[in-house]
C-alpha cells in the first residue's frame, strides 16, 4: 500500500471504530491484532479485542467525537494526532456518570502489513481526562 492508502485506512478505523463496523473491523483488522494501551484494564487483541474497546468507551461517552487532526505515514506506520471530545454519561470503570465533558488528545501510531492493521500505540491524556471528569484534583 502506498502511504495515503494507509492514512486512509487509519480514517476509515476510527469511522469503523464509531459505528461498531464489524464488518469492516473483520476485514481490515488482522486476527494477531494488538493495541499498546497503559491506559485500559484489559488486552485489545484482533477484532474482538477493537469491538470489546467500543463496547467499554461509548456506554460512557456516549456522544463521543475523534476530531482527527493529523497524519504522518512513513514506510509501514502512520501517526494520528486527534483528541476525544464526548459527555461523560454513563459508567466508566469504577466511575459513575459525572455529566462532565472532556476533550483530551491523543496519538496513535498504527502498523500496517498487506492492507491491513497488525498493531496500534495508543498514548492518551488520561491525567487530563481523569481532572476533567473530576476523579482527581487538578
């Protein structure tokens, strides 16, 4: 693939991601899939592992939106910077609903092989977002 095809790739990701696509995601998503995140309790691996990440993000920030703000491709990778703007309006993990908005950025670094994604790094803002929705002081 040529690098515009793996940015678009990574666009059509995040509108996948969003739609809870799973067509797409069992298309474009490699079986040994793996997503690199500190920030979650449990391992995102393949499809399965993308639509569990859904299922635990959007009951809680329902009206989620992931402004994307740049890409940067170089041979097999490319760098999204974005941010995650949404409600806080249901559970997330131990936290309860707040009603608080967050906007936080993001950078995630995708790995492309043969057309499709084999491993993704994800580095959010977590203690910006754990201020904004009020868990810790800040």
């Amino acid at each position: 693939m040529n690098l515009e095809a793996n940015k678009q790739l990574c666009r059509d990701y995040f509108t996948a991601f969003l739609a809870r696509d799973t067509e797409w995601m069992q298309r474009h998503i490699a079986p040994d899939f793996v997503r690199h995140d500190p920030g979650l309790p449990f391992e995102v691996r393949g499809p399965a592992g993308v639509i569990q990440l859904h299922d635990a993000l959007l009951p809680a920030f329902g009206d989620i939106e992931l402004p994307l703000e740049d890409f940067v491709a170089e041979g097999d990778k490319v760098l999204v910077r974005l941010r995650v703007k949404a409600r806080h309006t249901g559970a997330f993990g131990d936290l309860a609903p707040t009603g608080r908005r967050i906007d936080i950025a993001v950078l995630d670094l995708f790995q492309i092989r043969d057309g499709v994604l084999v491993e993704h790094w994800a580095l959010l803002d977590n203690l910006g977002m754990l201020k904004q929705l009020g868990a810790i002081a800040g």
